[in-house]
C-alpha cells in the first residue's frame, strides 16, 4: 500500500473503479508519503489529513452502495492557497491572512468535491502569488524534490513539488504570469495553464485579475486533461468566464499529430537561455517531426517588451486589488497606539516583494503617469496579442522553453527582483495575450528537469494535451521520479 503513492491518476482511477484498491487505502499512502518527505520538502502550508480520511470514506461508501463515480472519485489533490476552501484556512502565504478561514469553496475547488476529489491540504506559494521561486511565502520556502537546495519555481511551487515528491496525485495553481508553467518546468511535472476565462476565478484570491488563470499539476498529459474536464467551463459566478462548450480532452489523446503545424519562435531561443534548456527544447522539436508534425519557424517580435509590460500591468491590478486588505473586514488588524490602523496593518501583514508592486502599481496608475505606463503597456499588450494571432494564422502550436534555466539555488536571485522576474520571460506573453500553454518535461541538464512549453491558441487545450500526450508516449521523462529517500519529519500543521 505504501507504493500507491507512484500511481498516475488514470491507473489508480481504473485500479478504484475496479475496487482493486480502496479510496482509504489511496489517501492513507499519500498521508505516509507526506510524513515521511514533508520535513525535506516543505509543500504544504496545511495538511487536512482528518478531512481527506473523511472523504475518502465517503467514497468507498457511495462505490460499496453501487453508486456510479466519475474518474477523479477517490484521486487526492491538493489546492494551491490561493484557492478558498470552505473551513479550512486559506492564507496566501501571507501573515495578513495567516488566520483567514472562507466562509465559501472557489468553484474549482467545488467542481473537484463533486467530481469525488479527496483534499490533502493546502500547498505553499509565493506570498499572493508574487514570485518565482516560493521563497516569498510568509512562512518557509518550499525545496525541489529534485535538490533540496534548489527553489520549486513559483509562485506555484508547493503544489508543483507535492507532486514531483509524491505528496499529491495532482494539484492546482494558479498561473499570473508563469505561475503553474514555471514550476512546472523546475520539478518535472505536466502544467497548464488555460485559456483566460475558460477555468472560474471565483475564489481564486486575486493577485492581477486580467492575467491570473486556475490550471492544473500533474505527472502526464492524460492526467492533467482529467483534471482539467473537471474544473473547465463557465462560471456565472465569473463575469470573465467564457461561455464556450468543453471538448473531451481525454478523448482527444489520439497519439497522432501527423500534419500537425508546430511553429518555433525564434525569440524564445536567443541569449538568455541555459545551454541544457536550449538543447532540450530542440530535442523535443526533432521529436515531434519524427512523430510527423510540420515544423516553421516564426517570428514573435514584441516578446522583447513582454516582461517590461508585464511589471506595470500587473503591479496596477495588485495595487487595486490588495486594498481590500484594510484591517477592517478580515484578516489581521493592528491596532498600535496614535498609528493609523490601514497602514499598521499592511507593513505588519505585507512582505517585502508584496510592497514593492504595490508601489509600482500605485506608481504606473497615478496622476500624470498613466499614460506613460500604464496605457503605453496596455498598447504592448494589444501588439503581443497580435502576434500570437499572426502566428496561429500559420501553426496550430508553438513550442520553446517554458523557462531559460533550470532550478535555482534557494537565496540565490532573492537580492536581485530583475534576475528573479527574468525567470517568467517565456511565460509572460501567454498570459498577456490569455492563450493557453502547457509545460511538459522535456529532458534533464546536469540532473535537473528542464521544461518544455507548448503555447496555443485561445481554447486551444486540447490540442496542446495531443501533442503533449504524443510527445510522452515515446518519450520517459515524465516517469522518473526524484531521488528522494524517505525521511521522517514533521509534517506542516494539520488540521
């Protein structure tokens, strides 16, 4: 039973629908696994343990009765703490939300308890999902499975190293500007991140609300695209969720991707690039010519300006949207003497990368400034936009790097915030332009994942999960797993 922790989703989904394992059974081998890694790892911020063992039984119960249960009944997930769940803290990583318990699920997280999903926690972030490497967190850095000196990536890189460690068969983020790719790419895991408004943001806390998308961890293409059936489609509750049908994404896992037009954009493989990733990333590109794709280069020109653009749209957005945190309604409140309360409060529950987008944004959107910054990036972003749309005129899919290096020392960019927002680079226009891309694991440099990033269109999922899927189906990467002896220690706090 304590192996059970290997399995991919699709294989225990099957191995539970044909009762030869129990829902119990699956939980309590991630729980041991948790115990047994987390004092290494460090990816969770909250272990609900006592919840998932609950659900888990529910299951079994409801199969036992002969109940017919979708594929993701009895797969334990975690949730990025981004994500509000009902009664159980959802933090951040912030000690301004330190003590913060919703009152309500965000909708994905309500389409994976319908859906069957057992929750084993909550999984560190960069505080409010501002960073790339989860040392923001307010609370620990997060280590990569694959060197426990090396950063997971962020601001997604708890539930990324829960599940190249084993803690979590799958797991969701959210990506702002690279948030689930990049992590994604560092630890050797599948990362989506959809088109915009295809996955509800209800109750995804918001960091920059016209970039910020849900999108799930996995250990393969067949995996991701399950969980992605599961949270995908529109939200009433979200006034930015598209109202467009949702294709089966499993189904669409044909193998075949001959005629397929993949183009290669050349801006995504000049300096800057680790020679390992570079190789990597052409060795994946011969790869999919062998499998019968059509391979072009393209031009991407206004890439050069993404992460400038970026660093004054977003900042403006989490300026506005971080207001909310007063002392007032929720959240921590310091009340010291003659100080005024509202700023007491942010200086005392704010970290320092958190402040200092806040002053930038606060900056690009104040008077006589505006137009300098702020509509001049939005005019960056309109001319990004349109090259994707000139490029998918052509191709059905890009491919390039999903980050310039491979994983980090922790400490190592935290002095230096332009080398650590470098890391996003490749990453940054998708969201920008609100395609959809997907990291998958490409190969290794020096022992450590490097990723490789297929961009597509607007609802473009399921054929970046073709590709993705028949990229891995003659190719072993994905299935390797971390050499990561079992150390017992500490979990994170449980509940």
């Amino acid at each position: 039973m304590s192996e059970l922790w290997r399995l991919s989703i699709s294989d225990a989904s099957a191995a539970l629908a044909r009762r030869e394992i129990s829902a119990v059974e699956l939980t309590r081998a991630h729980l041991d696994r948790i115990e047994d890694v987390e004092g290494q790892v460090r990816a969770f911020v909250t272990v609900t343990d006592q919840d998932a063992l609950r659900m888990a039984e529910d299951i079994d119960r409801r199969r036992e009765e002969g109940e017919q249960l979708g594929p993701l009944a009895g797969i334990p997930l975690a949730l990025k703490d981004v994500l509000s769940t009902k009664g159980v803290r959802t933090t951040c990583s912030s000690r301004i939300l330190e003590h913060f318990v919703p009152p309500f699920d965000a909708t994905v997280v309500t389409r994976l308890r319908n859906a069957g999903a057992i929750f084993l926690g909550k999984t560190n972030m960069d505080e409010f999902a501002m960073g790339s490497s989860t040392e923001n967190s307010a609370f620990f850095p997060t280590h990569n499975p694959w060197d426990l000196e090396r950063v997971p990536g962020g601001s997604s890189g708890g539930s990324a190293s829960a599940v190249a460690a084993g803690e979590a068969m799958g797991a969701l983020g959210s990506d702002t500007g690279g948030s689930v790719r990049q992590p994604g790419a560092l630890t050797n895991t599948v990362a989506l991140k959809p088109t915009y408004g295809r996955v509800s943001r209800y109750g995804l806390i918001a960091f920059a609300s016209s970039l910020d998308q849900v999108g799930p961890f996995a250990r393969s293409a067949r995996d991701a695209a399950m969980l992605l059936q599961a949270i995908a489609g529109h939200d009433p509750l979200d006034s930015t969720s598209l109202n467009a049908p949702v294709p089966d994404y499993s189904a669409a896992l044909t193998g075949d991707i001959t005629g397929l037009r993949v183009g290669v954009p050349k801006e995504y493989f000049g300096e800057g690039a680790e020679p390992g990733v570079s190789e990597a990333a052409q060795g994946a590109i011969e790869t999919l010519r062998g499998l019968g794709a059509e391979i072009g280069a393209c031009s991407l020109p206004h890439t050069r300006y993404g992460v400038a653009a970026y660093y004054i749209i977003a900042p403006a957005e989490c300026s506005a949207n971080l207001a909310r945190y007063d002392g007032v309604k929720y959240g921590l409140s310091v009340r010291d003497g003659d100080d005024d309360p509202t700023a007491a409060t942010r200086a005392a529950g704010f970290g320092a990368e958190v402040k200092r987008r806040i002053m930038l944004g606060a900056y690009a959107l104040s008077s006589g400034y505006y137009d300098a910054y702020y509509l001049k990036a939005e005019k960056v972003r309109t001319l990004i936009r349109g090259d994707f749309d000139d490029a998918f005129g052509r191709f059905d899919v890009l491919v390039a790097p999903t980050s310039p290096t491979v994983a980090f020392k922790i400490g190592e960019k935290v002095s230096d915030p332009y080398a650590m927002y470098l890391n996003d680079v490749y990453t940054i226009p998708t969201n920008l332009a609100g395609n959809c891309g997907v990291s998958i694991p490409g190969g290794f440099s020096d022992g450590l994942p490097v990723g490789v990033q297929l961009i597509g269109p607007m609802l473009g999922e399921a054929t970046l999960l073709r590709v993705a899927d028949a990229f891995q189906r003659v190719t072993d990467f994905h299935t390797r797993w971390p050499d990561l002896p079992g150390a017992k220690g500490r979990g994170r706090k449980r509940r």
